[in-house]
C-alpha cells in the first residue's frame, strides 16, 4: 500500500521518535503509492518485463541507498539506524537487518510471519488460529459460522435461494453465485481475527450478535446476518463488492503473492471453521497467469532461498543480532511469527491478547495495560541497542 | 573469467575434498564463460538493458537457487556447505557467507579485497605495496624502474626515438606510442608483484635481470629490456598488444567495474615506482560510456552500501560468523583485505610472504612450509566449524 496510509496508522516512530532525539523517515516500497519506476505506474505495470524489479529484495537495495545517502548529505554516517514495519513492512524490517547490518543497527518486525513459506508452518495455521479467536469469544459463535457455508449453499441451490440470500444480507446487487457470500464473510471473519483490537474487537462485535439472533432464532443464515450486520453498522443495503476495485496497489501487491512472496495459505483440513480449500500451487500459478500474462511463474521457494527460514533458530543462533520479532497470538498470522527467543539479541516479544501490528501503531490512553507493556519492553530493547552501539562507537 | 580456468588452477577444493568427503561443485558466474543469460553471450551483451541484469548481488542470489536445488535434488538438505572463492571470486565468497547464512556455513575469502572500496583504504594501496614487493627484491632494481619511465618518454620525444625503443625492446611491430611501452611494463610489474609466487618468483625474475644488466651498463632501457626479456624468455619478438583483444569475459569485467565493483585504484601520489596517474571518476564514467554507452553511470557507492565495508570490525563484531579472509601480504591486492580478526569466528589468515590466491591454488611438493602451513589453518578452522555444526544439528 502507498506509505500515506501507513503514516495515519503506524504511529510508534512518531509517539517515541522525539524521546529517541531521532528522525524519523519512511520509504515508499517501490511500485506502490506514488513510486513508480518507468516514470509511471501505467509503465511500470505495463509489461512483466518492466515488473521484473518488483521485488522485496530491489526494494530492500532502495532502501539502503535511500539511508546512505540521507547519512552522507546529514553528515550523520555515525548515526545508528534503526528499522521498523509491521506484516510484510516486518518482514523486510528483519530482512533489512540480516542483510545490511552495516547500515541498520537493529530492527523491530512487527506481526511479520517470515515463516509462512514453503513447509515451515502448517499451511492452515492461519485459519486455524482465526478459528481459535471466534471460538475464545463463542462456541456458539464458532458452530454457527462452521455451520454456515453448508446452509449457504443448500439455499443457494433453491429455487428463489439467491432472492433470499439477497435479501436476508440486504445486498445492494443481488446475489448470483453463492460463492459470491461465501467469499465476503470467508474474508470478513478473517479480517476481524486478524485486526481484533480495542476498542472495537469486530470479533465479539460478530459473535455477540450471532449469540444474541441466537436467543431469537434457529435459523443460521439469521444468526450469520446478524453478525454481518452488526459489524458492517446499519446500512440501507450493503455492497459486496465493496473495495473490489483493482487498483495498482492491488495489482502490485498480488505481483509480489505471485512471483516473490508466495505464502502458501490453504484450508487443506476440515479443522476451522472455515470451508475446506487447499492450497494448490498448479491453480495458483493459474490465477497469477490469469491477472499477468502466460510467462508469470510463482517462485514458492524463493523467499526460503534468498533470506531462509527453515531452521532459523539454528541458522541465526550464532549469526546476527538485534531484532524484535513481536506479535499479537491472536493475529492468525503470529503462525508464521517467530514466536521463541532465537538468541540473547534475537528475541520474541508475545502479547497473548495482541492482534496484527498492533504495537507499532499510535499509542492511546484507552490501550490495555499489556499494550502499554510490550511498547514498553520494545523501547527497553532499543535503548540498550543503543547504550551498546554507542559504548562500541 | 570462465569457471573452467578456475578448475586447472584452484585445487584447493580437489585436493581436501576427499578428506572432507566433500562434494565439490563450480559454479560459473552469469555472464562469464558459457553462462549466458537471454539465451547467448551475443543477446546478454547487446545492450544495457541485458546488462542490466549483469551484478555481484545477481551472482550470489544465482549461487543461492543453485545450491538450494542442488541439496533439494540430492536430499542433502541439512549437508553443511561451505563456499571459496578468490579474488572477486572471494569478494562473492565472503558477501554469501554474510547474505546468505542459510545456506553457507561458512566462507572463505583468498585475496578478496572487499575493502577496496570508496575511501576506505588509499587508492594507491595496491601500487605501494607492489612497489614494496620490488624494493625488497632490490633497491636497484626499484630505482631504475622508477626512473624508466621519464627515460622512455625522453627517448619517445627524440628523432628516431620510437624506433630506438621497438629495437631495444624487440616489439613485432613499431612502437607507434611511448605510452604502449609504458603501459606495457606498468601492467608486467604489477602482474609481477601480484603473482609472485613459487617457484618462478617473476619479480625475482625481473630484478635479477635488471640487476645483472646493471654491472655491465649504465643504461636505464637496457636494464629495463633485460628485465622484460627475461620474464618473457627469449622470442624472436615480443607483441605488446597480446591478449588484448576484447573478449566478452573482458568485457563482462569492464562492466562489472563499470557500475557494480567501482574500484578506486590510482596512482595520486609520487610515492611508488609507477608515474603518478591519479583516479578520476569523470574520467572513469567517460571511458566505461565509451565501452557501452552513454547512459552507463560508474556507481562508486554501490558495493559499500549494499554490502558495507566502513568500519568493519565494529559493524561485524557481533554480527557474522564463520569467514576466514586469507591474505599474502605480498600481493598488492592485500590492501584491500581484512588483515585483523573481526570475532574468533572472523578471522584473518595472512601470509608475509604470499602472493595473490596462492592457498587456493593446487598444493605441490615444492611448496614452501609457510604456504602449507596456511592452508593447514585453514582446514583446521574449517574442520572445527564443521564440528561444532554437527552438534547443533
């Protein structure tokens, strides 16, 4: 995304930065926001040849020539550099580190699931742990959504089914594939797990509905709607395909899912609450050749063989130092975390109620106590990062 | 150059693999030799755009899918691997150790003169140290060379002087310019110092010649056409111009010197038996767009930005492992290695008397103790790596 809409959000810099005396600086990841190389994003979308250097490890090189030359023209080559990101932004954090240590003297990866690649985690892990957020808040909850894609369906295939899966969700459009439904909740669920935080938590906004519909009715799709209502805010109708729209962002970042990061989600057991859906890496391929063109390839082992992944605890125990892994357990990607201490230097910060990226975002005066916490304990790390590199210097 | 030069000269890995129960493996680097990116050497050499894809960071990510597949393909996944190289080979050799830990356990880097970069070391580190080399073989033999070079262009100048100078020196064809001679010997000397290995010790070769001449004339191209003779045993005539032509693998390295490994090498100072010819980066870009084309831009910054090199020992004490940096400190290039240990796992190996990539190299009966003993460290060191591998596996 362009880095605009991380500048609203990810206020950690700016809450700590004047505390740190530091200067903050964000970089926009090339081919997103206004960065566009080939002096356009139409020429730089145009063709796969031009989207060739869109890669996570070009725009790692952007950023160490961004950073050196800041340093040279503030004559501030001494200064210790510090990196930050949240989810993929995390994942280059720590990339950053390992690969330009002469540059960043430490790294905070924020939800960075750097280990979602290839076999390292199950490929389910996400769903799984989604599946864990709704059942913690309901049971009930959890078995009605489990129940629903089956009701779904067998509406669907009624006659006036659509009609009335239109209506009960009071779509703007009417339905006209049950997959249609299914793929928005599918998605909406995922989305309130993975951004469960205070002071909304849309996971218990869902599931109370769906427990309080369920005092009043049997009937699943009413409890399913309740809880889609209930998240969405009263509307005249809803739009479905709401946010669909493909713009660059989109397209580039499905570029990188296809050719760079290619993380192997799939619902491949009938264990979540989700409708079983492997991950099949032929049909992947398929839908990446479908949006680009019949050359596009996903490279699944790319991302382990150019920064690893497999074995990280005994690859990095005796190589590389100063990063903070830290992640919210009940953010479904924290499955792909690193969620032990790797060295006295490599460390994992956990909060079992923290959601995705929630600590690098602004702090408030509403954060629970273990919000205020684990900023905390990040900023002890960094001030001793600090004493050391100076102490060394 | 291509991989197939490197397998008649560095033994190293043929000689100990069998102790090691190693498999070896060479890999060309893209661009040299037969491996040709865009299907031939004709099409990847066609333009900049082909060239484009032609880097050090391109090399090592080559290195990285090659190895990968490779332990995949043989299920050797968790077989410890260990890469060498020499000179630039030795640049690669330690950068993968650093990127790509993963997959190397460890490095090692002959001659590898990672710091001859920006303003680390003086640009003219490479020739006062080949200087050096001839001032230890001979104070008289230092002196007449530093004096030819006016002498040469003295007797250029003068009526007949040109055909004084082929005679003198034998050339097949006239000398047509003084600076032909000059950089002729310029570059003999250097090579000289840089290979002065056993058991032909060329600069010996040189200075002995040059010595012998000098109890019987007092004449400084005499001399000098002694020692030229005498390194090249005696030809009915000798052809300045040999091994000049432009082959792809030469013109691979201009470009990689061009805009990826900008090295500034220089003779700024009077204080080496060379003339003074300072480094000039306008002058630098103006040749390389005279090789290629006008948008070709040297990238003096590259390689410290993306690998580092500033203040090494501070920035690797913690971080890094397992890179053994072997220096002969004969060889002018060592002004440019890492002659101190960074950590106990990043160690320097340096040999007084050593010349370029000489432990790398085939071992041999008549190698001199000094020599055998180096490498006997070096696969000390390795071996102990290896040990403490297996016991985290």
């Amino acid at each position: 995304q362009p880095i605009t809409n991380d500048l609203v959000v990810a206020g950690f810099l700016n809450d700590n930065a004047p505390d740190f005396k530091a200067l903050t600086i964000f970089i926009e990841h090339r081919y997103y926001g206004e960065t566009a190389p080939f002096g356009s994003l139409d020429k730089a979308f145009d063709n796969t040849n031009n989207l060739g250097y869109f890669t996570s490890a070009q725009a790692l090189a952007d950023y160490a020539e961004v950073l050196m030359s800041l340093k040279k023209n503030l004559s501030a080559e001494s200064c210790p550099v510090i990196v930050m990101g949240g989810s993929y932004g995390g994942m280059l954090a720590s990339w950053f580190r390992l690969k330009y240590p002469h540059i960043a003297m430490g790294a905070l990866a924020s939800s960075a699931p750097i280990l979602y690649f290839e076999d390292i985690v199950p490929q389910d892990i996400y769903y799984v742990i989604a599946t864990n957020d709704f059942k913690e808040a309901s049971m009930n909850c959890y078995k009605t959504i489990r129940k629903s894609w089956s009701t779904i369906d067998k509406i669907a295939s009624q006659a006036n089914g659509f009609s009335l899966l239109s209506k009960k969700f009071k779509t703007c459009k009417p339905i006209s594939d049950s997959s249609e439904l299914k793929n928005y909740l599918d998605s909406m669920y995922n989305k309130a797990a993975q951004y469960d935080a205070p002071p909304g938590y849309p996971v218990n906004q869902i599931c109370d509905a769906i427990d309080k519909a369920s005092k009043t009715t049997t009937d699943t799709l009413s409890r399913i709607a309740a809880g889609f209502i209930a998240l969405n805010g009263k509307q005249k109708c809803y739009d479905l395909q709401a946010g669909n729209s493909l713009t660059y962002d989109k397209l580039g970042w499905y570029w990188q899912t296809c050719t760079d990061l290619v993380i192997p989600m799939g619902k491949n057991r009938d264990n979540t609450m989700f409708p079983v859906a492997p991950y099949n890496l032929n049909n992947y391929t398929k839908s990446c050749q479908a949006i680009f063109d019949d050359t596009v390839k996903a490279r699944p082992h790319w991302i382990v063989n150019e920064f690893g992944g497999h074995d990280i605890k005994r690859v990095l125990k005796k190589f590389g130092s100063n990063i903070i892994f830290s992640n919210g357990l009940r953010d479904p990607y924290s499955g792909g975390g690193v969620l032990q201490n790797i060295s006295n230097t490599l460390v994992a910060i956990k909060a079992a109620k923290g959601s995705h990226c929630l600590d690098i975002q602004y702090s408030s005066k509403d954060d629970p106590i273990w919000l205020t916490k684990m900023r905390a304990s990040i900023i002890k790390i960094m001030k001793d990062w600090l004493a050391e590199y100076y102490k060394m210097l």
